[in-house]
C-alpha cells in the first residue's frame, strides 16, 4: 500500500512538473493581453467626442457640469478573430462587430484586452461613467465609447461681462503613458453634436472645437513628461436679457430719476442731498448682488465701470448741488438758476455719453 502510494505521489509530481509551465505561458499570455499594443512608433488613437447636456455653468466657481461622451479607436493586433460569417469582410457599412462588451461588469470581467484609462486634468472631483462600451471587429480594430457626466473648472474672461463670450476648455490626459508611447489624433468622424444642442437657460453654445497638442508634466524630481494632450474648447455667449432687465435697466432708471433734484431748486439743499444718497445706497444694493454672481477677480468689469460711473454721476450731483445752495447764498441766484437749467440736461447727455464710451471699450 505505502510502495503503491508514492508511486502515485511520484505520477502526480511529473504531472505537475510536465504542465506547469505550459500554466505559465497561458497566463503570462493572458496577461500581455492587458499591456499597451505594440507598434513601431507610438500607439495612435484616434478620438472624437459629445457634449450632450450642459447641466449648470458657475461663474463664481468658475466650473461647467455637463453629460458627454468620448469615442476612442486604435488597432490591437492580438484581438484578431475569425468571423462566423464568411460574408462578413464584404459588407461595406460594418457597423456592429460580432464581439461587444456593454456596460462596466462585462468590460472588466469578461473583456481580455488593453484600453486606456482617461482621465480630465481639469476635472473636479470624479468622473461618473453611466455607460461603456467596447467593441472589436475582426482585423484587431477596437472602439471605446465612454459617456459619463463631469464637473470641470475653466477660467472665465469676464471682463466683457454681462455681454461676454467664454471659451472654456477641457484637458483629457492618458495616464501613465507618454507621447513616445502614446499619442490623440482627433477625428471628426467619431465626434458627433446632439441637434437639440440643450444648455442652460443663461447661456447659447455657439462652437465646439477640438485639438491636440503636447503637455509637459514636471516630476516630483524636477524631470518633464511630455504626454499627449487632448484639448475641448466650447465657446458659448451670454445672453444678456436677464441682466439687462433685473439689475441695469432699474439702476438706470433709479440713477434718472435723482436728476430730479436739478428741478428742486427752490427746495433746501437737505432734501437733495437726502435723494441722491437713497440713489447711492440703492447702486451699492445692486453692486452687491452682481459681486455675489462672478469670482474674486483681479481686473475690473464692464459691469464694474458702468457701476463706477453711477456712482461717480451721483457723486457729481451731489457736488453740484452743494455748489449751487452756496452760490445762493452768496447773492448768485441768476447764475445759480442758470447753472441748474444747464444740469438738467448736461448730466443725462454725460451719463448716456460715458456709458457708450465704455461699452465700445469692452465690446
């Protein structure tokens, strides 16, 4: 029995010792499945993108949230198959490949093959990917489509602001490849635009743009990466309206109405001088609701000098009407009189006037 049982052991042993490396090589093969395609230069994937949705632009954060999609194909030689259908090179439009993977389970259990992980330079916080899909038609080709919804930072130019136009652009790096390994070629046949092109009730999309280009990443040693860099610049164009009706036509009318004063002229100087600073206090309530609205930026705006000149016009009015009550009682009352008549229509023409001065600047 015990001469019976080590002859098994012994049998067992060479089995093992006969199939273990043949073990090995199926997973080693396995395993190189998930590595980056070899090529002679680096790998080219061509992409294209969707920008579906735009959820919510913030300008104090200066961030857009938006729902969108990436399209990504590149060539992996060893995900060559056979088709069952013998007819299936000569169908001209190949859309649907028989091999699909659909959705997040079946791409990372059951898909044997490399894809790049993406990843938006500027993003803020995660990404959330709501679908995936991969698939691979015969001669080794394969498509990435990825849609996902993402909030990223841009700076904002506000500077024309609130008749201001926004490029805002989206940085997508693939990781942990550089340009010698890996490298974008935008391709408009992958991209593709939503007719219904929503946004956000505030704000038009008027072009969408992509590009390519050569990012330089600085190492913790001071060493630079070059990667490969692709670029989403989406321009879109306020829409005025709501500024224009909420906050600049009422302070215009507001800021008219205190030239009431240059009528007042037999009234005390006090009751002037009382309007025009319940002006200046209402000027300084809608500063601060437009402060609220954009970011701690270092330049101002053509809202903040159109501000400017509401309080510098209300200034004036001031000034004038304490000048006027001291040519008064100084015996000047022809020249004051004179002097009032004039301001009745010299402000208005000054106000209108300086106002299109600094549109024209800023537009």
């Amino acid at each position: 029995m015990g001469k019976q049982f080590k002859e098994m052991r012994c049998l067992l042993s060479l089995i093992i010792s006969l199939t273990a490396p043949l073990f090995l090589w199926g997973q080693s093969s396995s395993d190189e499945l998930y590595t980056i395609p070899r090529s002679e230069g680096p790998l080219e994937i061509r992409i294209g993108y969707s920008i579906l949705n735009i959820s919510n632009i913030n300008e104090k954060e200066e961030t857009i949230q938006f729902d969108g999609a990436l399209f990504l194909r590149w060539k992996d030689e060893r995900l060559k198959y056979t088709p069952a259908d013998s007819t299936y090179y000569g169908k001209k439009d190949l859309r649907v490949p028989e091999k699909v993977y659909q959705g997040i389970y079946s791409i990372n259990r059951l898909y044997k093959g490399w894809r790049p992980q993406l990843y938006f330079l500027n993003g803020v916080g995660n990404k959330g990917v709501n679908t995936q899909t991969i698939a691979i038609w015969p001669d080794g080709t394969v498509q990435y489509t990825e849609g996902f919804i993402a909030e990223m930072g841009t700076p904002m130019d506000l500077r024309s602001y609130p008749f201001d136009t926004q490029d805002l652009l989206l940085y997508l790096h693939p990781t942990p490849y550089t340009k010698d390994e890996l490298v974008f070629v935008p391709d408009k046949s992958l991209s593709k635009t939503w007719v219904q092109n929503l946004g956000t009730a505030e704000w038009d999309r008027k072009a969408e743009e992509m590009a390519v280009r050569t990012a330089e990443i600085q190492a913790h040693d001071g060493s630079v990466i070059p990667v490969s860099e692709f670029v989403i610049a989406l321009k879109i164009k306020r829409k005025p309206l709501h500024i224009l009706f909420s906050i600049i036509l009422p302070m215009v009318l507001l800021v008219s109405l205190t030239w009431i004063v240059f009528w007042l002229d037999k009234n005390p100087v006090i009751d002037r001088i009382n309007i025009l600073f319940i002006g200046i206090l209402s000027v300084v309530a809608f500063y601060m609701v437009i402060q609220d609205n954009i970011p701690r930026i270092d330049y101002l705006t053509l809202m903040d000098f159109f501000v400017l000149e509401n309080f510098g016009i209300l200034a004036a009015s001031v000034l004038v009407s304490l000048a006027l009550d001291r040519m008064k009682h100084s015996g000047k009352t022809a020249r004051a009189q004179k002097l009032h008549r004039i301001c009745r229509w010299a402000f208005p023409a000054g106000y209108v006037f300086t106002a299109l001065i600094i549109f024209l600047i800023f537009s």
